[in-house]
C-alpha cells in the first residue's frame, strides 16, 4: 500500500511542476481579438490577464491627439485588470466561504 502513496505523491509532484511550467509557459503567449471592424483591439497572454487595448482614433474623430489617445488606452487596462483582479478577489472569498477554506487547496479550480 506504501508504494501505491508514494507512487501518488510523486505523480502529484510531476503533475504540479508541470502546471507550473504551463503556467509560465502561457504567461508568454499572447492572443489578439478585435471588434468594430479593427476599430478596438485588445491583447492577452495565455493566463487570461489583458496585456493592451489599441483603440483606433477614428472612434474620437479629431478630439483625441496620438499621446492622449495612448494614455487612455493604459487607463482603460488598468480599469479593467483592476476590476478582473477584484473579481478573482470575490470569487475566492466566497468559494473559501462554501468549501470551508479547501478552494486554496484547489489551485486553478477557483
């Protein structure tokens, strides 16, 4: 029976460097989406975290100049990569809340 736990402990070992190995891996790896016909595109890396917004400065038409257009691109990803990380914040509190703590034992899971 030890070496089947054994057995287990090193597979969960292996299995746990491995994620963490993706993990990094994903956190290189970037996919590109756009909307309004190219005149919004948004950036992210494989863990799911936005990297850049470039909005097209036809969406301001004259009112916006390059460099206010680019400080407005920052502050929306902040916004937003506030707001996301808020949310994992809430999502865990009440996971934790109704698995008794046993969601951090879960990495990824919640």
């Amino acid at each position: 029976m030890s070496g089947n736990m054994s057995d287990l402990l090193r597979q969960a070992t292996r299995m746990q460097k491995d994620m963490k190995r993706v993990g990094d891996e994903l956190r290189e790896r970037f996919v590109e989406a756009e909307a309004g016909g190219g005149l919004v595109e948004v950036v992210f890396n494989g863990q799911q975290e936005l990297m850049k917004i470039a909005l097209n400065p036809k969406v301001f038409g004259d009112k916006v100049d390059s460099d206010d257009l680019e400080a407005i691109e920052d502050l929306i990803v902040v916004a937003i990569s506030q707001g996301l990380e808020k949310s994992r914040a809430l999502m865990k509190e009440e996971m934790d809340k109704a698995t008794g703590g046993l969601s951090g034992a879960l990495p990824g899971m919640f």
